[in-house]
C-alpha cells in the first residue's frame, strides 16, 4: 500500500499546443479508491499513463509511497495496471498470463504455485487456467487481467477504463467485481472513466479533469451535491444541473430538485413558472423540458420526477419550486461557485 | 474472371516447368537436332559429379547461414525501426534500400568493396591493423572467404524484405500488450523473446520460408561476384545449372540440376501455404 502523488505534473506532446496534462497536483490517500473522471480529451489516461511509466511527463514529479518514480522504468515502480483492451498475452494460456509477472520480478519458482492459484481462486478462475485469452468471454477476460495484476501483490493498482469494453449488462456485473475487488484488497488504487456512473460507484473520492486540468476533488456526494464550478456541474448528472444566468451570476440546481409548487413556505423555496415544452417517460422517472416565465424568461430548464407522478400536458403552464438550500451559484464569467445571492 | 490469371500462370510458369521436366529426362544438347528419352540418366550423372555435390552442399550452407543471419538481423532492425524516432522514416527507406535497388548495381558495388586490389574492406582492416597490407584476405578469391562474401552479400540483400514483413508483423500487435509487459516488470529481452516474437512466429515463419525459397532458387549473388569459383567453391545448384546448361549447351544436365530440389522447394511452399492459412486462422 502506498500513497500517490502528482506534483505539478505536466506532459506536452510534441507538436500538440495546449498540453494534454497542464500542473496537476493530485494526492491519493492510504487504500483508497480514487476515479479520475473526465471527457476524452481531458488527459485523465495521460496522467494515469505518466504514474504507470509508460509516458515520460513534460515537467514536474510523481511519488509513489514517498518514493519519487518519474524517471524509473515501469518495473521499478511496483504498480500494477489493468488495460482498457486487458491486454492479455494471446499466445499465453491463463495460468501463463498471471505466472508472468511473477517471473518477470523473479519471484522463487517454487513460490508461483500457491500465488495464481491464490490469485485465480479470487476471480474464480480455477477452471479457465488451462483456456487461451481467445476462448474467454469478455468478464472472464477482465477477472484474468485482474488475477494477473493481482498476483504480484503491487503497491498501487492502476486501471484504464477497463469497463469500456463490455456490454452494458455484463458492465454492471463487473463493477460489482471490481468493488467486491477494491473492498478485499484495500490497495490504493487509481481509476480513469469517462463515465460517471462508474465513478460515483467506485471511488472513494473522485477528481473531475477537464482539458488537462482538475477542476474539483470529492467524494462522489461532494462533486455531484457541491459542484465546484460550471463544468463540473454540467458534467455530472444526466441530464445536468440547470444553470440560469442573470446579471453576472449563474445559479443552478439539479433537475431532480424541481418540484410542483404548493405546500413550502416563501423562505423555504423559490417558485418558477414553468411552461412544459415536451416530456420523456423513462419507465423509472419522467423527464419535462421547459421554459420558466417572469424574471427568468427563456431560460431552459429541465425536471426530472418520479413516473408514478402525474406529468405536465406539453404546452401547460405550471408553477414549480426548488428548495433555497438546493441552489448553487456560480460567477458568469469564470465559472467558480461564488457565495450565495438573493433571488427575491 | 481468373481466366487471365489462370492463362498467365500456365503459361509463364507451368510450361517452363513442364519444359524443364520434359529436359531433364531427354538427352538434349544445344546444337543437336534430335531428342531422345533418356530416363533418370541426367540425375545419375549429375550426382556423380564432384562439382555437384559441392554444389548441393553449398547450397544448404548458403541458405540455412544467410537465412540464420536474416532472420536475427530483420528481428532486431524490425524492433529497432518500431520504436519512434527523429528520422526513423529515412532510416526505414535506406533499410529498404538494398532491395529496391537493382541487384546487380548492389552487387556491383560489393564486387569493387570487395576487389583483390580495391578492397575497401581491406583497407578499412588495415587502417585497423586487423590485417597485414602485405598478405590481404582475397575476400572473393579464396574457397572459405568466398563463400562468406557472397553468403553475406545475400543476406545483405534479403534482408530488407523479411524486415518488411516482420515490421508489418510487429506493428499488428496492440501497443498495449508490450506495455502491460513492461509494467508486469518485464525488461527489453523477456518482453521480446516471451511475448512479442512468439505472437508474430506465423510471420516469422513465413517470412523465413520465403526466404528460404529465394535463395535456394537465386543465383544473383554467386553469379556477379564469384561465378562460382574460384574453382566452382561457391558454385550453388541454380549457379551451376545455369553454367551447365546455357553456358555449356547441356539442357538436358542444367534441366536435372535445376530440378534437383524441386521437390523440397514444393513442399516448403506447400508448408508455407498451410502457415498462411493458420496464421489466417488464428487473428
């Protein structure tokens, strides 16, 4: 177990002009899980590439459990890495593929016996150590990746969208997996998605890139709930917070937090009119697209409702309210939250 | 719609090789008129010869030492030329270079590297005190050195091609899997040697077995640095066939040398064929 640390960590690629990783600081804590999440483009697998060894960083300095590492070769750095692709040895036969970094550390022969068999019977393997990668199917694919990062007990676990690739069934078993995985194994581990559902599940804390930097570390609540900027809260959620510009300022508050008005107080919440545009029924909720009217007039806004609630006709008008503590606020023209304003 | 092609390979391959069958069996001479059926005659005597069996032995020298060098020299030129570097797209056009030019202005150029008088070689070992001015090595005039010379000068020239091949080969296999590698604590030769060369052993073996067949069939090398000598001592079976049955008006003796290892040469391509097909397979 070891803790990981990025300092100032920049990488240019030749010929590219604004770098794909522009001085992130991260700090991983003792064991824990953390998501780098963000779209593509937004230099999250460069940055886990860099700790892995597999990219040279531009400037700036990566430790590993209070070792500096930039600089020393992959095999050096004691991690392990779990590929988007798996990125099994074809040729090798199961049990090959997760005796192979045992013996590229050189590990005493008479030691690997008892470690794959360890490290299969986890991912329940013990029946596929004879089969070659092409006769597996995708999951069992990744419990081999995950056995052969395993086996060599690292210090740090690192992991590039090894979900990617499955069906979306076969994605919400192997999350489980890997959760089941992380809570056994207690190592930390550093975790790139683009896809926040994955996120929010997995990580104990996730950090949120954009254009190769970090816009906000968090547990998942924090970053969802306390969005440190615009792109943050755009970003997450589906579909995302509504941002209302007026006067220099944005407010936002999630679709989920829109609800028929009636019933709270003035000091409690703010009521909107809203005239609903068209509705999506989703089976579990019901999405309503719409313009509010007034002092907010053309402003989108989206509401999301449990589907058992009765939904607005498109065209009608309703009124709606959100909750005051549910709204957060954000400066026009950076972006930043900024402190709260009086919305009258 | 394979009519043509059909029509090309019968006859620009077929007939040849039927003609040279029909050869060998007849008692054929340039200048005489008449052909009569000679049997396996050609074979027996061809085989009684000692320039033949100096011949049959020089090839399978020839072939497996050149085909040794190639394929260690285009293993590790294909994982040098893999890598990115500045200038890699030059480096890999002068690589090619030995087989794009024309054979015989390579072949030229090493016949005067190589000259008994103008030996840059020579020189070069000289300069390095490695040999004596007085008594230089006649690289193309004495029996072992001559068959070094030209065994290397066909490698020299065969290797850009299997280089080719196995450059194309590495480039199939996803970037990730060295790199996993690399992070399972591998280094440089057990990523290669465990990982990377097995995955394209098909194409190595392809690229070997063509090479293999080139060159018991080529006589390039040994034609325009040595003819053969001195004394037939680099003589091969194509060379000699040439020598036999052109040069010397024997179609019949040429026809039975140059079939000699047809049969062998058949079932390498047929081996070849069925790694193809296997290699095919298994992507």
């Amino acid at each position: 177990m070891a803790i990981v640390e990025t300092r100032a960590l920049t990488k240019r690629f030749a010929g590219a002009d604004p770098p794909a990783v522009a001085g992130v600081d991260l700090a991983t804590r003792e064991g824990e899980f953390l998501v780098l999440l963000g779209p593509s483009g937004s230099g999250k697998t460069t940055v886990l590439r860099m700790i892995a060894g597999l990219e040279e960083p531009t400037s700036g300095e990566i430790w590993i459990g209070g070792r500096r590492v930039d600089g020393l070769s992959p095999r050096e750095r004691r991690i392990a890495m779990v590929f988007q692709s798996y990125a099994l040895y074809p040729h090798l036969t199961v049990r090959q593929n997760i005796a192979f970094p045992l013996k590229a550390q050189g590990v005493p022969r008479a030691d690997h016996g008892a470690r794959i068999a360890s490290a299969a019977g986890k991912f329940q393997l013990d029946r596929l150590l004879d089969r070659k990668p092409r006769e597996l199917s995708g999951g069992e694919r990744q419990r081999v990746a995950l056995a052969r990062a395993l086996v060599r007990e690292p210090q740090v676990f690192l992991f590039d969208e090894p979900l990617s690739n499955l069906d979306a069934k076969l994605r919400a078993s192997a999350r489980e997996e890997l959760q089941r995985f992380q809570d056994e194994i207690r190592t930390t581990a550093i975790y790139v998605t683009h896809d926040q559902i994955e996120a929010m599940a997995l990580g104990d804390r996730v950090a949120i890139m954009d254009r190769g930097r970090v816009r906000q570390i968090g547990t998942p609540a924090e970053v969802y709930d306390d969005p440190a900027d615009t792109f943050v809260a755009t970003f997450l959620g589906s579909p995302p917070m509504n941002l209302l510009e007026r006067d220099g300022r944005i407010i936002g508050f999630r679709p989920e937090h829109v609800r028929a008005a009636g019933g709270g107080t003035a000091e409690e919440s703010v009521v909107f009119g809203f005239r609903c545009e068209l509705t999506e029924y989703l089976g579990s909720e019901r999405l309503a697209f719409g313009e509010l009217d007034g002092d907010w007039a053309g402003r989108e806004v989206v509401w999301r409702m449990p589907s058992w609630q009765p939904a607005p006709e498109p065209g009608a008008q309703v009124a709606v309210a959100v909750a005051r503590d549910r709204f957060r606020y954000f400066d026009a023209a950076t972006g930043a939250r900024t402190t709260p304003v009086s919305l009258g | 719609m394979i009519a043509p092609a059909a029509a090309y390979v019968a006859l620009l391959v077929g007939l040849p090789v039927l003609m040279s069958l029909f050869l060998s069996v007849s008692d054929a001479r340039v200048g005489s008129e008449t052909i009569s059926f000679a049997g396996l005659t050609n074979f027996k005597s061809a085989l009684a010869t000692p320039a033949f069996r100096v011949a049959l032995r020089n090839s399978f020298l020839f072939t497996a030492a050149s085909q040794a060098l190639v394929v260690a020299g285009a293993t590790l030129l294909a994982l040098a030329l893999r890598e990115p570097f500045r200038g890699r797209g030059l480096l890999r056009l002068l690589v090619l270079l030995p087989w794009v030019a024309p054979i015989s202005l390579g072949a030229i150029g090493w016949k005067w590297l190589l000259d008994s008088l103008y030996s840059v070689v020579t020189w070069v070992l000289v300069a390095l005190s490695l040999v004596s001015a007085s008594n230089p090595p006649m690289w193309l005039g004495e029996p072992r050195l001559a068959m070094l010379s030209v065994l290397l000068v066909h490698a020299w020239r065969t290797l850009p091609f299997a280089t080719m091949i196995l450059l194309a080969g590495l480039s199939a296999i996803p970037r990730d899997i060295p790199e996993a590698a690399a992070v399972d604590g591998s280094g440089f030769w057990r990523t290669h040697l465990t990982i990377t060369l097995p995955m394209i052993r098909p194409i190595l073996l392809v690229a070997l077995l063509f090479g293999v067949v080139f060159t018991f069939t080529d006589m390039t090398a040994v034609y325009i640095l040595t003819r053969g000598g001195p004394a037939d001592a680099t003589q091969v079976l194509p060379s000699l066939a040439f020598f036999t049955g052109i040069l010397g008006g024997d179609l019949a003796q040429g026809a039975a040398i140059s079939l000699f290892l047809f049969p062998l040469l058949l079932a390498a391509a047929v081996a070849l064929l069925r790694l193809a097909r296997r290699a095919e397979d298994a992507s």
